[in-house]
C-alpha cells in the first residue's frame, strides 16, 4: 500500500466526520498496546477522546509495516520515511481543522517537517520523554544530536517533559516554558484477566524495564542468582543481549 494515499484517504474521512482536532505522534516506536509505551497511551487516549490521530512510526527496514489495524478507532498508522519523504503531503492534510503535531523523540530528521509544519499553520510540540544524550552517551540512540533537540525545544510551539530534572536540561537547551507532564495510569491495567501463580522463593527480585547491557548489570544479576540458589529473579522487558541468552542460573526468569 502507498502510506501517503492512505494519509489521503484519512484525511478525507476525517473531514467528512466534522472532527474540529486533529494529532499527528512522530513516535520511536510502533504502536504496540502490549508494551505501553507512551507515544502509543497518547495515541489511544486522544483517539478516546474523538481525536483522529495520525502515527508515524519508526521502522528500521522499507520492509516493515504494522498492520492498519486501528482505523476503527480512529488512528491511521503511516512510517515515518514516508512523511519524511513528502513532508508537504501532511502539512497540507486536515486543511481547516486545528492540527497538532508531536515529536515523542528528537531525530534530526526531522529538521524539514518541523519546519514545514511550522509554517502550515500546525501547532507544534516537543513531548521530551527521555534524556537521549544519556542514551547516545551508552551507544544507543546514535541518531542523537544535541544542537537539533537544542532547535526542537526552542522552534516548537509548546514543550513537555515528563520529569523535573528533565525540564531543567531543557531549559538550560534555551527551551522557554517547559511544563513536567508525568507518565499516566490507563485504568485499564488494574484489571488482571488471568491470575497467574508465580513461584516464589526465600527472596523474590522483580525487575521491568529495558535489559540492555549498556545500563543493565546481567553479570551482577547472574552472580546474585548463583550465591543465592533459593531467591526467583523474574525480568521483564526487552533489548536482551544475545550473550546473555543461554547460561543464566534456573532461578532467573
């Protein structure tokens, strides 16, 4: 399919509708529920609230595509090299309407259609939701540019950050007005479908987040497991080392 004839079409429907509001989420991921990450939650909660969203996700590989499956709800689902590719495409969509674009990362990238959707008339944001230059310092995101988050958070119509200490750096990037904007709780969470009995030992360590070797300790984790053969470690999350894979003490989960 041709992602910028499905913006069309959106658009069109989206007219026809009579929504007075319309967002568009340039994410660093793809929108998946089951990882809960937040451009995904702001996604979903504007689409609640009768925003139709636009979401243009992250994809490493022309080949890769995530399903369409969230028209229902009012979401369209476009790849980011796509928008970057005809910025113009979307600045021009959704004419008449009150549109709102938000940068959930700040990919150099997207230099021109920041730009371009500055001068459509779009109301711009930066929704700053990690410290990136920590990120690129431990070899991820290496993407990062300082002077470009510098020009995001000052160029931007409004700036979010979800923590204190993160508002500060971006004030101290020239950013004006920088509101803290926390993390949320979907009540949707606090039901549990299928109770699941877990094994519990002397100690039990719980641990959810990101497993990658950069800020993870799987040498000290290990360690622990093997002096203490009767506590259970349970890990969550993703970005597992491939080193890390097999040898693991059976009480790590």
């Amino acid at each position: 399919p041709d992602p910028l004839a499905e913006l069309r079409r959106f658009a069109e429907l989206v007219l026809q509708t009579g929504a007075e509001t319309v967002a568009v989420l340039f994410a660093g991921t793809q929108l998946r529920e089951d990882e809960g990450q937040r451009p995904t939650q702001l996604a979903l909660e504007l689409a609640r609230r009768g925003i139709p969203v636009v979401f243009v996700y992250w994809r490493w590989s022309p080949a890769e595509r995530c399903p369409q499956d969230q028209l229902s709800r009012g979401i369209l689902q476009i790849p980011v090299d796509a928008v970057l590719g005809s910025p113009g495409s979307l600045a021009t969509a959704f004419a008449g309407r009150r549109r709102i674009a938000l940068f959930e990362f700040p990919y150099p990238g997207f230099f021109e259609p920041l730009a371009v959707l500055n001068g459509a008339g779009w109301i711009t944001v930066y929704d700053a939701i990690d410290d990136w230059e920590e990120f690129h310092r431990v070899g991820q995101a290496l993407w990062y540019e300082e002077d470009f988050e510098r020009h995001l958070a000052t160029a931007a119509d409004a700036v979010f950050a979800v923590t204190a200490p993160l508002a500060e750096r971006l004030r101290g990037l020239g950013a004006g007005r920088v509101e803290v904007l926390p993390n949320g709780l979907s009540p949707e969470i606090e039901a549990v479908r299928e109770a699941r009995e877990t094994e519990r030992g002397e100690v039990t360590v719980g641990y959810f987040g990101h497993l990658s070797e950069a800020w993870f300790d799987w040498g000290l984790v290990t360690a622990a497991a093997r002096l203490r053969p009767a506590w259970r470690f349970y890990l969550i999350g993703y970005g597992q080392e491939p080193q890390w894979e097999s040898g693991l003490p059976e009480n790590v989960v």
